[in-house]
C-alpha cells in the first residue's frame, strides 16, 4: 500500500527556515515524479516544486530562489527546505505523485498534509 | 503555465439534484485533467483521471468529460456526503496547475 507522511511543520517567524519531510511507503521516492503542493488557510491548491526522477528540479515563482527540494533515496523520503520564509507562505503543505500501477499515470497519492505558520 | 478556471466558485445545491462543474484550460491539455474532492481538514481525493476515467471505489454518480479545453465534472444524484469543495488540475504539463475550486452547498 502507497502511504505519504508529512512531518516538520510549524510555527516559525519570518525570515527563518524550515524543513518538511515526505516519507514514503509501498514505492520508490527517486523512481517517481514527487510534488509539493501548498493550500493557504481557506485557499485553493497550488504546486510548489517538483522532482523529477532523473533529478530535474522546479519551482513555483513564488518561492523560487527560496525553497530547495530534494530527496533522500536511502530513506526513500523527500524533503522541501524552505528559506526566508513570509506571512504569505502560511498553508497546509502536501507531497503527492503519480499513481503508474495501471495503463497511464495520474496523480493520485497525496499525504495528510503538515501545516506551516509564519508569524510573529 | 497552463492556467486552469473552474466555475462556478459555488454552488447550492439540493440532494438528489444533479450538478454540473466546468473547468476549463488556457490552452490543450488533451485528457490529461483530474477532479479531486476535499473536505475540511483532509487531503484532496481524486475522483476522475484522464478527464473521464472513475477512480477504484469512487461512486458511479460522479462522471466526467472533455478534451482539449474543455472539461465538465457530473454528479448525477447529489448524495449528503458529496457537499465538499471540488478542484480540476491538469497534469498535461508537469508543472501541475488546479482551478480555483467549487463549494458545494447544501440548499
């Protein structure tokens, strides 16, 4: 069975940093395309960052220059760094990827989500 | 980006109604668009994939269609679990992009 477990979230002031973590269950982490996707408080969803399996890194505008993502293959667990961190960064944030076990990939596994505040 | 509008932003609805959400891309996407349902405090569920594909254990009343631009989420008899926020994504790109999302309301 495929489980995502988000951890790391919490309380930080602005300008600090934080890290989250993806562990992952019932597949390999650097065999998939691993996202991170973020949702404000009342908000809708937005991708964040994306690794693909090769190793190929993208970011959203909104925290490129900021977050780094990457991954640990001998924890198969990924991770989002996240630097200089604003108000606005303040959401529930997921790891999700691809569910390839039938004829076509689809997103379709997503974590419990951890929460991240950014306040004073 | 592929930018991804869903409409309406919400929705009152009766139970046993039928109900229909419309997303729509700003460019082809081909098939390659999901719905998710979400409630409060849980992670999104994916009901459709490929535009038109049910996802293992989702009810058949919920169905959906398009290609292209276009795309159209059903629920054809409007259940009290079903009232939940609703959100497209595309995934044509790997850059994933989501509509902004329906609230379904209870009437």
């Amino acid at each position: 069975e495929v489980q995502l477990v988000e951890t790391g979230g919490g309380l930080i002031q602005p300008g600090g940093s934080l890290r989250l973590s993806c562990t992952a269950s019932g597949f390999t982490v650097s065999s998939n395309y691993m996202y991170w996707v973020r949702q404000a408080p009342g908000q809708g969803l937005d991708w964040v960052s994306v690794i693909y399996s090769g190793g190929n890194t993208y970011y959203a505008d909104s925290v490129k220059g900021r977050f780094t993502i990457s991954r640990d293959n001998s924890k198969n667990t990924l991770y989002l760094q996240m630097n200089s961190l604003r108000p606005e960064d303040t959401a529930v944030y997921y790891c999700a990827t691809y569910d390839c076990s039938g004829t076509s990939c689809y997103p379709s596994y997503w974590g419990q989500g951890t929460l991240v505040t950014v306040s004073s | 980006d592929i930018q991804m509008t869903q409409s309406p932003s919400t929705l009152s609805a009766s139970v046993g109604d039928r109900v229909t959400i419309t997303c729509r891309a700003s460019q082809s996407i081909s098939s390659w668009l999901a719905w998710y349902q979400q409630k409060p405090g849980k992670a999104p569920k994916v009901l459709i994939y490929r535009a038109s594909s049910l996802e293992s254990g989702v009810p058949s009343r919920f169905s959906g269609s398009g290609s292209g631009t276009e795309f159209t989420l059903t629920i054809s008899s409007l259940q009290p679990d079903d009232f939940a926020t609703y959100y497209c994504q595309q995934y044509n790109s790997y850059l994933w992009t989501f509509g902004q999302g329906t609230k379904v309301e209870i009437k």
